[in-house]
C-alpha cells in the first residue's frame, strides 16, 4: 500500500467518526439499541472503514454523506423528505451487499 491510501483511509475514519459523534444522544447506534458513546462509535467507524477501504471514491463519498443524514437530529433530515432509516439502509446496503456478493461467488 501506499502511503495516499493511508491518508484517505484517515480521512474516511475521521469523517464517519464525526458523524457517529454528532448526535450521540439519537444517532444510529442508539437507534439501533446499543448503548451510545464514543467507544460505540469508534468501533462502528472503524468497521466501516475497513468496509471502505478499496472502493470507489464515489462509493465512499456517498457511505459519507448517508452517514451523515442517518446520524442528524430527526428535523434536519427530514427538509429532505427522507426518514433517517431510509438513508440508513441505503448505507448499509452500498456496505454490505458488495461484501456478500463478494463472498457468495
């Protein structure tokens, strides 16, 4: 690996790790059912990091921005007209359904 890729593997580990802290109260792991926290998010925006880690820029940038929208207050999602669980399935469906797929053939 080179030493870019470790840069834009930091800089998607920070920005899911921001938007997991953003609203620790509401966020998508509390909605979930976990108990919130840091330590929670950290692992969450690891895992998701690692997930990322050889896609597409567009692919990345898109898990960014739904992660985003997914972990916002209730009222800042919803000026877009989509319910936060909507944006959450899209995220995990761009993470996991290439995994899978990947495994599967």
């Amino acid at each position: 690996m080179y030493p870019l890729h470790y840069a834009k593997l930091a800089v998607v580990f920070f920005l899911l790790l921001v938007s997991m802290s953003i609203n620790l109260e509401d966020n998508l792991i509390a909605r979930v059912g976990m108990p919130g926290g840091y330590g929670a998010a950290f692992l969450v925006a690891v895992t998701m990091t690692v997930l990322l880690s050889g896609r597409s820029p567009a692919l990345v940038a898109l898990a960014i921005i739904f992660s985003i929208n997914a972990n916002m207050p209730m009222d800042f999602s919803l000026n877009f007209g989509i319910d936060r669980d909507i944006y959450c399935g899209f995220m995990v469906s761009f993470l996991i359904v290439p995994f899978i797929e990947r495994i599967v053939d």
